[in-house]
C-alpha cells in the first residue's frame, strides 16, 4: 500500500512539473526544464495538427555594416552580424507564413531583401514552441533550417550547435550566407 501511494505522488509530481506555464517548485524560477538532449522529444503525430497555428506576421529590422543583433517577432528569431556582414544600412523585412515545398506544409521564414549577400555569415538563432516541430519530427540532428528552392526543400544550412529543449519550447542556431527563404523542416 505505501509503495503504491509513493508512486502516486510520483506520478503527480512528474505530471504537475510537465505542464505548460508551471513555475517550477514555487522557487521563483520560470519554469524552464533543465536541456533535454537533441533527441529527447518527438512530436505526437496524432495530437498534433498539421500545419500549427501560426499567426502569419511580418517584421523589420535595420541592419548596419557595424555588428549587431537583429531581433524579429519578440525575439523567436535573432541574427547576429559581424562588423562588414552587409555593405550599407539595409531594412531587413522578415516574414514569418506556412510555406509548401516537397508537397509539405512547413513553418517558414521569407526575407524581404531576398538574395541579399552577407559576407561574413552571420549567425541566426530561432526559438519555437515544440508544436512547431513537422509531424513525427524529432529534436535531432535532422532537424534544421532547410533553403527553398523553388517547391522543393533545398540545402540544409549548417548548424552552429544541436538544438536545445526547455520548457516546451526548442532552439536552433544556424550560419548562413544570404538573406533567403527557408523553412524548419527534417529531411
């Protein structure tokens, strides 16, 4: 009867701490669960609807040759540029929609100043909520930022460090050499 009642507590302590928005053990932390390992989480197909809910939404930001941090959308996506990454003062628009290729439906991310060079690359981070991860995604090496190129997925870009899991939400960094479209995708 006591092992039972302890595994019941147990059950209701590994509940109450996996629920979204929890703040932790009423220490004033935020929540955030320690980093789960890249291949910690995997998307529940049957719970997850396909494409998400995203609200389709457009930012701009200005990017000068002196480094900098470009922030879009409260900070999901941040892009750090090195001193010379672009050439002049450039209004950099983002948008962030659902974008088809290979017959999917992804999250994605276009750049108004699409093809525009930078040199040297620069480095964007992109924060999400785990239901943004495609259908049967994991948090794992496949996973990443995936050029378009016309319908179909093109390069992956290269990842500066593995993705990160805490409290529900996952993180990739990437490099990147052009202001182009690209979607979170596997492959």
């Amino acid at each position: 009867m006591r092992s039972c009642r302890l595994v019941t507590l147990l059950s209701a302590l590994a509940l109450a701490l996996t629920c979204a928005g929890c703040d932790g053990l009423g220490d004033g932390s935020d929540g955030a669960f320690p980093d789960a390992g890249p291949s910690d989480v995997r998307v529940d197909t049957v719970a997850s609807t396909w494409p998400p809910q995203i609200t389709v939404a457009s930012d701009s930001q200005l990017a000068t040759p002196a480094a900098s941090v470009l922030s879009f959308f409260e900070g999901e996506v941040t892009i750090q540029l090195q001193d010379g990454s672009v050439d002049a003062d450039t209004q950099i628009q983002m948008t962030r929609t659902i974008i088809r290729a290979d017959g999917e439906d992804w999250v994605g991310y276009t750049f108004g100043d699409h093809g525009l060079p930078i040199d040297p690359r620069a480095e964007l981070t992109l924060t999400a909520p785990l239901a943004w991860l495609p259908p049967g995604g994991t948090v794992d090496p496949t996973l990443g930022l995936y050029r378009i190129s016309g319908l179909r997925l093109g390069d992956k870009l290269p990842t500066a460090s593995d993705p990160v899991v805490s409290g529900g939400r996952f993180t990739i960094v990437v490099s990147f050499d052009a202001f182009d479209t690209f979607v979170l995708a596997t492959k």
